[in-house]
C-alpha cells in the first residue's frame, strides 16, 4: 500500500488539471497561433508560465486504484500487476482467468 499522502497528492493533481483544462487548452491555442503578433504570443506563454505547476497533466501519475502502487500499472484496468493477479485468481475479474498446472 502506498503511503496516503502520495496517493491524495495526485488526487490533487487531478483536480487541478481538471480545473485548468479549459484555460490552459486557450493559452495553448493564442501562443501557437502563427497569424497573432509576436508580443501576444509571448504574453499568453507567459500567462501559461504562471499557472500551477500541478495543473500540467503530465504530473498525473498513473496509480492503482486498489494499492496506490505507482509502478506496473496497466492502463485500461488501472490496477497494479499484483493487484490484478490477486484479483484475477480469486475470479473477480471478468474474462480472466490464472493459468495453473
């Protein structure tokens, strides 16, 4: 189990990113516009320079949604690969069974 803080700092994260999304989606948009002037580009980069830094959806960490576990962690379960064999072998997961012999 990974430690809570870690796991409510990337909560946090998440919402962040959730609350900046659209502002920082607009920023984006101005200063990669080829057609506005040099001076109003700058100045969106720079307003973008000035958002928090957690609100970059890059700092999002993929966890597993059972432990926390920052490592091994497949996508489209969001489980950790030992969370996923647990639960794999005691049939909770549809379609999936462990192989023993």
């Amino acid at each position: 189990m990974a430690k809570k803080s870690a796991i409510e700092k990337n909560r946090n994260r998440a919402r962040l990113v959730k609350k900046y999304a659209g502002k920082r989606e607009r920023l984006r948009a101005i200063a990669e516009d080829e057609s506005l002037s040099m001076e109003e580009r700058f100045q969106a980069r720079l307003k973008l320079a000035a958002l928090p830094r957690n609100s970059a959806p890059s700092r999002i960490r993929n966890r597993c949604e059972v432990s926390g576990r920052p490592r091994g962690v497949y996508r489209k379960l969001k489980l950790s690969r030992i969370a996923l064999r647990e639960l794999g072998s005691r049939g909770m997961i549809p379609g999936m069974v462990k192989s023993s012999w």
